[in-house]
C-alpha cells in the first residue's frame, strides 16, 4: 500500500449502490405522497371542470417536487465528481512533486557519495610512496574542484596541507658515481618530491589567476580562497597575479626566485618570520588588509615597488640583507618597520605615507648605508626610541 504523499488532499468515497436506490425510492415516495395529499383532500367537493384542473394541477405540483428533488440529488452527485477530480488531479500533482523530490534528494545523495569516494582515492593517492601516483592524486583533486565549486576550499587546504609536510630539497650537486645506493636512492626519492611539489604549487597558483579581465575572469579561476602555507618550505614559487582572500605564510622557507608581483590579497597577509632565502619581488602588489611582516628574513635581494598597503603594514623585527627597494609604494595606514635591520642598500623613493597622527614607525632601525633621505625624519636611535616611549611620543 503506497504512502499518500504530504499536504494529499481526501478524496471523497463513492457512494453505495444501495444508498442512490434508497434516495430515487425516498424522492419517488415524497413525489407520490404531495400528489396522494394534493388529489384527494384538496379536490374534495369538486366537480366537473374544477375537479379536472385541480387534480391536474395536483399531478403538476407533485411531478415538479419530484423533478426538483432529483434535480438537487443530480447536482448533489455532480459536485462530488467535480470535487473528487479536483482532488485526484491535485493528488496526483502532489504525488509527481514529491517523487521528483525524492529523485533530487537521491541524485545528490549519489553524487555526494561520488564526491567523497573520488575525493577519498584522491588523497590516498597523495600517501603513496610512489611520485607518479602522487602527481595522479594532485590532478584528480583538481579535476574533483573544478567540477564541483563547492569543494575547492577543501581542495585548497589539501595541497596546503600537502606543501606544509617537511621537506627538504635534495643537493644541487648529484652524487658522485661511487656514492651509496642509499644516497643515490635518497637523491632521487628528494628529486622526484621536488617535481610533486612543484607541481602542488603551479595548480594552485593557476586557480588563483583571474586573468586578463579582472572583471570576467577566466573559468578556471577559483574566487573566495583562503590559503594558509604557514611553515611550508616553497621552491622557486611564484604567486604573481594571483588574487586570494586571506593568506598565511607565517614560518615559511622561500628558496629560489619567489615572485608576489601583481598579486591581490583582499584579506590579510600574514608572512612572519617567513624567510626569504633568495630574492623576492613585490612589484605592483595589493594588500587589501593587514600586511604583517614581522620578523621576516630577506636573505637576498627584496623588491617592494608600486606596492599599495591599503590597510596597517608591519616590519617590525624584519631583516633586509641584501639590497632593498621600498620605491613608489603607497602606505594608506599604519606603517611600522621599528628594529628592522638593513644590512645592505635601501631607498624609499616617492613613497608616500598616510596623513594620519601615527607617524610612520622607525625607531630603532638600523640602516648599515646609510639611513635614506625620504625616511631620515622619521629615523629614531634605539635611544631616542627610548626616550620617545617614555614620554609617550
């Protein structure tokens, strides 16, 4: 027996045959008795002419009772027709609906279990101690993301999660033909992690380019993206002209040429006590929120040029050791650099920092070349820093 679905409406029974021959017997009596009364009692004492009309009259007044009994009997049985059709037709609409309802909810059952089982070999893939199977886990997952918007977040954390595992390059110089097998073995397993890895790093930049046309980015550009790399060690990475919500690479290891030039945070930016082992570029780049590089390690050449901090940026503690270029950058908001260290060559030309009464924080930085001329009044000795912080200047 089918379950009615909600919301059915009740349709009315049919009526029993033996009810209509009840109801046509008990109009027929009715009929019959107003012509018996009407005959006999009315036309007592008449004669003639009068007798005939009246006893006509009788038979007419009866014969219409019966037909207007009837008549209401027969609208009576029609409107529980209309009735129980309307209610059948809106049953069956209910019915329709509700089993496309459950189709839906089963089809997305279904791909939900797909998802997760896809999703699920995937990452197995990424556990293999084979790099090939390892490279196949990293283009399922991005397969898996593109198809389903949904689970690009999720993908994202995965290949994070991925590059933050320890890691550490193999040697630039291969080892010698009389080497272990061990070392040889361990050579080619770091070789061949550095490929995988690599390989993490381009999809997930390639997901994060918009394209030509900020405004109609490309298909394959995923929106909304938090990225969090904090101690991943990153070679040769490049995250130019890639845009992202929030990201965090605090703790992490640049080795190689890193590029963040063009590159759009709309959230903050956290990269303390990152360290930057080779240059880094920061040409053009936005920081739509807090820009935190507090304690970071510039080991080679660090180019910070046309970049807009567009909300508080701090390099408290950051160390600049080669040379340094903060030019025709635009500071909208609070800017502290206080105990920097620049061990080699800066400049800050045209920089323009924000009106407001925070002036822009230097005490305490140490410029082995020179302090430059563009930042010179806004330069305190760790001294004079002290002085200021006692006075509450």
């Amino acid at each position: 027996m089918s379950v009615p679905p909600p919301g059915s409406r009740p349709v009315l029974p049919p009526i029993p045959r033996w009810k209509l021959v009840a109801v046509l017997l008990a109009i027929a009596l009715l009929t019959a008795a107003v012509v018996t009364v009407l005959w006999w009692p009315v036309t007592n004492g008449l004669t003639g002419k009068d007798l005939v009309s009246a006893r006509l009259e009788a038979l007419r007044v009866g014969l219409s009772v019966g037909l207007g009994g009837g008549g209401l009997f027969a609208l009576y049985l029609a409107w529980r027709r209309q009735r129980s059709t309307e209610a059948d037709l809106d049953n069956r609409e209910r019915a329709l609906a509700h089993q496309l309802q459950v189709a839906e909810a089963t089809e997305r059952d279904a791909e939900a279990r797909r998802i997760t089982d896809l999703y699920t070999k995937a990452v197995e893939q990424l556990g293999s101690d084979k790099a090939p199977v390892r490279l196949g886990g990293l283009y399922a997952l991005e397969r898996l993301a593109q198809d389903n918007p949904g689970q690009r977040q999720t993908i994202v954390n995965v290949w994070c999660a991925y590059l933050r595992m320890p890691f550490t390059p193999p040697e630039k110089l291969l080892p010698g033909p009389d080497a272990d097998e061990k070392v040889l073995l361990e050579h080619r397993e770091r070789v061949q992690e550095r490929e995988v890895r690599l390989t993490a790093q381009r999809l997930l930049v390639d997901h994060l380019r918009t394209g030509p046309d900020e405004d109609r980015p490309v298909s394959t550009y995923w929106a909304d993206i938090d990225v969090d790399l904090t101690g991943a060690a990153l070679v040769d990475f490049r995250f130019d002209r890639c845009q992202v919500r929030n990201a965090s690479f605090q703790h992490a290891v640049f080795a190689g040429l890193t590029v963040f030039s063009e590159a759009t945070f709309t959230g903050d930016a956290r990269f303390i006590s990152a360290t930057f082992a080779d240059p880094a570029e920061f040409v053009m780049t936005t920081f739509g929120g807090y820009a935190f590089f507090t304690s970071v390690t510039f080991a080679g050449r660090a180019h910070f040029s046309w970049v807009t901090f567009t909300s508080s940026a701090s390099f408290d503690e950051a160390a600049f050791t080669g040379d340094t270029t903060f030019d025709q950058v635009k500071f909208d908001e609070l800017t502290e650099f206080r105990g920097a260290a620049f061990t080699g060559p800066a400049t800050f030309r045209d920089c323009s920092f924000t009106e407001r009464p925070d002036r822009p924080d230097f005490r305490s930085v140490t410029f082995t070349h020179g302090i430059p001329s563009e930042v010179e009044q806004y330069h305190r000795t760790p001294d004079e820093a002290e002085l200021d912080d006692i006075y509450g200047v």
